[in-house]
C-alpha cells in the first residue's frame, strides 16, 4: 500500500516538474522563414504561449512573423520581467528593418508598458492589449494580504492593485498606438461582486482603458478565453494593419460589440 502511495507521489512530482519546465520555454516561429512584420505575443498570469496559440497561427497565416514567448509570470516581479521581455526582443527580433507589432493579455500589457517606459523601440509598431488591468485590478485590492493569492500569484500579482502607487498606475500613459479590447461577460459572480461597473470576470471594463490609446472596444466576452474569440482575432489582425477597430461584421461571432474612443 505504501508502495502504491509512493509512485503516486513521484508520478505527480514528474508531472509538476514538466508544467513547471513548460512555463519557461520560449516558444518562437524561425522568423527567418517569413518578411513579415514581427508580432510579439504576451500571454497573461499563470498561463503559458499555448493560450495564445490561436492568435499565433491567425497571424502567421496572414503573414505576420510571430513570436510566442512563455515567460515565468508567477516567479518574478513586474519589472525582472520587462528586464526578460528585453532580452527575448533583443535575441528574436533582429532585423531593424521590420516593425515590432504587439498583442497582450491581461498581465501581458503590464509588462510590456514598464518595458516600454524604460528601453526606445525605433522600429516599433502598434499594439493590442487584451483585458489589461491597466488601472489596476479591485480583486487584487481584496485578496492581496491572502497568503493562498500571492502563492497562487506570486509577486507580479500582487503589484497589479488599484492604489495610486501599484504598477500599473505608476508607469504612466501610452505614447505609440494601442488599442484596447476588453470583456463585459464574467463567468464568475463572487469576482464580479467585487469589482464596481461591467467588468470580464478579473478586471472593469473601465479600468482596463490607459491615457494616449487609440481605440478601445468592448467584447461579450470573459476575461480567460477573449484571445480565442475568432471576432477578437479579426479585430486584432485590422488594428495591426489599419491602426483602428472594425465596425461588427454581420453574423459574426461577437453579438455585442461596443466601440468609443
């Protein structure tokens, strides 16, 4: 019986060990095999490149050279990982000549302002965050003293409050060509009780907006699953091409749409 109990505990160490492993790779198509402009893409807190790999694959096929980083979101602070961020552009994103084009979700959009804020990027493009908790996040106001959060979170999570000290309220408005697309849809009522106005789940739809964007659109959609919403893919896609959102395509997949400036 012990015995039994013992391959148990080995076999879930193995299996911790590799999810573990599997957050630090850094996933990248060889962009040397397309001219396309780059595309940065940033996964949110607790996930890994696999859910962005939609996005990935849409953008590939339209031509884009994609990069789909995993990064140690739960392990480092806000800034060690924009200091990350840094070095993965600098090694994958050689060529000068090619724009540097963005997309976020969630924590993602955090870290790429505070890299934003601290390194020039000559060749930048333009950028789409995903339910960024730009103005910080009112769960994080409730739960940030819970030891279960901030083992669940680590320290990157805990930066993301809504003080006027946290993160996100400290690095300041955008100068480069953001767009922004947010949900009003939560699958989880007890969250949404805590945060004031329309909100996905994790964060209001209110505080997801950043001084100096360019559009801003508001999806029936949760916080953890926008970046597979084909009509969100579609809107990502025209605003790195255009610099805007498009009006809602008839019988598309979203059915409520909002766009404001």
């Amino acid at each position: 019986m012990k015995e039994v109990k013992l391959h148990k505990i080995i076999f879930l160490l193995v299996i911790f060990v590799f999810i573990s492993l599997s957050q630090y790779r850094s996933l990248a198509f060889d962009t040397e095999k397309s001219s396309g402009n780059y595309v940065v893409l940033l996964h949110g807190l607790g996930r890994t490149s696999k859910s962005m790999w939609m996005l990935e694959r849409k953008l590939a096929n339209r031509g884009f050279s994609v990069v789909n980083l995993d990064y140690p979101s739960r392990k480092y602070s806000v800034e060690y990982l924009s200091g990350y961020l840094r070095n993965m552009i600098h090694n994958l994103c050689t060529d000068e000549k090619r724009k540097i084009h963005f997309v976020t979700h969630s924590l993602g959009g955090i870290i790429l302002r505070c890299y934003l804020k601290e390194n020039q990027v000559k060749n930048i493009g333009r950028i789409v965050m995903l339910s960024p908790s730009n103005q910080g996040s009112d769960l994080v106001d409730n739960f940030e003293e819970n030891v279960f959060f901030r083992i669940a979170t680590g320290p990157s999570g805990k930066q993301l409050g809504t003080k006027s000290s946290s993160i996100p309220n400290t690095i300041g408005p955008v100068n480069y060509e953001v767009g922004i697309i947010t949900g009003n849809r939560s699958i989880n009522p007890i969250y949404s009780r805590l945060i004031p106005g329309a909100d996905d789940g994790k964060v209001s739809v209110d505080r997801s907006r950043i001084e100096g964007m360019a559009d801003f659109l508001v999806v029936s959609h949760t916080h953890t699953f926008i970046m597979n919403s084909p009509e969100v893919i579609k809107q990502v896609i025209h605003f790195l091409e255009k610099g805007r959102f498009d009006k809602l395509r008839k019988g598309g997949g979203d059915k409520k749409i909002q766009k404001s400036k």
